[in-house]
C-alpha cells in the first residue's frame, strides 16, 4: 500500500498530519450580474482540480520562524513584524506563492501537493 493510498497521512518523519483533497469541479467567479465583483473575479466558470494532499493543520508563525532562523536568506512575509499578526500559535500570512511552493522546513514541507 502507498504513502498516498490512504485519506489521511502523517509525513514520513511524523511532522505533518496531511489529509486528501478530492478531485472534482466548482463554479469559481462571481456571476456577471453581481455588480460588486471585482474584475478578476468574472467571469465565472467551471474549473476542474485534480485531487491533492494538504496539512490538516495551518502553519504557525513559530514554525515557519523556524524556517526563517534556519534560512536567513528567506525573505520575511509581509506582516511578519506587525504584532496583530504574529502570535506564536496563529498561522503565518502574507508568504507569496512562489515562497509557499518552495519552502522546505523541519516539518518536512510547508505545502504540499501531490
């Protein structure tokens, strides 16, 4: 049986509870008779995502604190330094999507996506 065969999984190294994403589709987009959407938010349409596995658990700024110490060369998230949005236990914003793909950490990976 593999890794990926079951719907919820702990990463090789105990780090990280991982649970399975379905596939299937949804309607992304806000109707075109929706006069508060924003332009990116139209037009809405069918979008199909293949099935992915994903951290039970948010990432908490003590974690991937962790991963900056380790990685000095990391740039820092947007509201790293801002009080409101650091607690230790409260999940990390403002990674950009290019750092969230290629963040390893001590927890194995930030992200992930099978």
């Amino acid at each position: 049986m593999s890794f990926f065969s079951k719907p919820e999984q702990v990463t090789p190294n105990g780090a990280v509870k991982l649970v399975r994403v379905p596939s299937g589709s949804f309607l992304m987009g806000a109707p075109e008779n929706d006069l508060e959407a924003d332009d990116g938010e139209q037009p809405q349409r069918r979008v199909s995502v293949a099935s992915f596995w994903i951290g039970r658990y948010p990432v908490t700024n003590e974690e991937y604190g962790r991963y900056l110490t380790a990685h000095p060369e990391a740039e820092r998230p947007m509201y790293w330094r801002n009080p409101t949005q650091t607690g230790a236990r409260h999940p990390v914003v403002g990674v950009s999507w290019d750092d969230a793909r290629t963040c390893p950490t001590g927890r194995s990976t930030l992200f992930v996506g099978v």
